[in-house]
C-alpha cells in the first residue's frame, strides 16, 4: 500500500510539473552602450531609439510615453498672437505589433505623435481664442516592451535636447 501511494504522489507531481506552461517573456531593452535606449526632444514630440533583445514570442510591440510642459500661443478671432499658459502634455507612440526576428533582437527607432489639441480654456482667455502648441520641454520618456500583448521590460530615460 505505501508503494502504492509513492507512485501515485510522484506520478501526480510529474504530471504537475509537465503540464505547467511556460509563460515568462524574455524581451528586454539593452541597456548600456551604444544600443541603450536614448530619447530626444524634437519640438513637440519625443524620438526614441536602441536595441531590444531575447525575444520569443510570435509579436512584440515597444511604445514610448513622455511628459512635458508645453509653449502655448493662444489666437485671437483676429489672428492676433499672445503668449497663453504653459500646461502640462503627454505624449505616445509605438511601433503596432511587429513580428518577431529569427535572431530575436530589433533596433528601434519611434517617434510620439504630437500633443493632444488643447481646449481654449484654461490656456486662453477665453472659449474665442484658438490654443497653438508651439513646443514641449520634456525631461523623461518610459519605454514599455510588450511580446503577444503582455509586459516584458519598462525603462524610464532622461529625454535629451
């Protein structure tokens, strides 16, 4: 009989062990060196560029999202310029999913779309003026890589001029 339950206790922790999928993504930014991720103040949107490495999946998608502080002009009816207030945007972007490379690395180049239009008011005076975002400052971009949907990395770098 306790050979019995020995067989069964092991047969069982076998088949445990053996139906478990595999499910961690190994997709990651490499950091360090020349193919380390590097973002760049364009104006009004944000370029990212480096190198991700280890992937496995069937797609990866990588997407970028900055903060900044946004120049605003604000146009009167008449075609009139004046200084509005500055007030905080975000931007995105990303690659769509892309399949993934036989050597399972991929060099990166994405740009955020511009800013979101902003509402005339509280940037204008009022709901007559027409905001104009004419750059953003941003100081930081998060870079998310994401294999058949799901998150592999995140890094967070200093966006340059």
């Amino acid at each position: 009989m306790k050979r019995i339950i020995i067989i069964l206790v092991a047969v069982l922790g076998l088949l445990g062990f053996i139906s478990t999928p595999a499910v961690a993504q190994s997709g990651h930014f490499i950091e360090g060196g020349g193919n380390a991720p590097q973002c760049v103040d364009i104006g009004t949107q944000v370029l990212c560029t480096g190198k991700v490495a280890g992937l496995g999946g069937t797609t990866f998608e990588i997407t970028v999202e900055a903060t900044g502080i946004a120049e605003v002009v604000c146009i009167n009816p008449g075609g009139n310029r004046a200084p509005g207030q500055d007030t905080e945007v975000t931007v995105s972007g990303t690659t769509t999913p892309l399949p993934t490379p036989r050597n399972g690395q991929f060099r990166f180049s994405i740009t955020s779309d511009d800013p979101e239009p902003l509402p005339p008011t509280p940037t204008c005076p009022n709901n007559q003026w027409t905001p104009d975002i004419v750059d953003v400052a941003f100081t930081q971009a998060t870079l998310t890589l994401l294999e058949d949907g799901v998150v592999s990395d995140v890094v967070t770098v200093p966006v340059g001029s």
